[in-house]
C-alpha cells in the first residue's frame, strides 16, 4: 500500500477529484494549506494607494489517499493530467510525494489491510 499526497492549485481540485475516483481512487481527503516551494511566492496588491508586495506563502491544497501498489501509476497520471496548468505546465502547479504505508485498519470493522482501503 502506498500514501499518495499531491500539493495543487486550489482552482483545480475541481478537475482532480473526479479524475481520481476515475483512476480507481476509492477515497481521499484535501485540506487547504499555506506554504512555499519553489516558485517563492506571488506578488500582490496591497493598500489603497496600488503598492504590490510579495507574499511568500502561497494558497494550495493538500490531497492524501492511501491506495494499492498497482493504482500507483494510473493515479499519479490523473493528477498530472489535471492539475497541470494547460500546455506545457508552469511553476506552481505542485508537487507529488508517494511513501509506503505498512499497515492500515478500518475502525468500523475492524479490516486490515487492502481491504481497510
């Protein structure tokens, strides 16, 4: 089994949702987030007076799924696919890390295993 946690813009969840539960992708959570990667920040307007400053800590969202090995590539194509900004991609469409989970128990019945997914 394999936790699959993918950083996106928050405009394309919309897009990567169904993408996921097309891909196979029984369940997942998103949280939204603050932070910075490479792209180092956005510039913005602030005050009245039109001054522009750079904010470091960009809006994303975080997606988490815990899936079975073998969904591994159909799942990280989907999020490709979508969160990608059109064209060739730009900096700041996020990030994908993938780890391995050793266990996992589904509380209500107690199931473990692919079968707790």
């Amino acid at each position: 089994m394999l936790k699959v946690e993918a950083i996106v813009r928050p405009e394309r969840i919309g897009q990567v949702t169904p993408a996921l539960t097309a891909a196979g992708c029984t369940g997942f959570h998103y949280t939204n987030v603050t932070g910075q990667g490479r792209q180092g920040g956005v510039e913005v307007f602030i005050g009245r007076g039109g001054q522009m400053t750079t904010r470091s800590a960009v809006p994303k969202t975080l997606i988490t799924t815990v899936i079975p090995d073998h969904l591994l590539e159909r799942v990280i194509d989907a999020i490709l696919e979508t969160a990608r900004t059109p064209g060739e991609g730009s900096e700041g469409d996020g990030k994908i890390f993938v780890s391995p989970v050793s266990e996992v128990v589904r509380v209500s019945s107690g199931e473990r295993g692919e079968l707790a997914i």
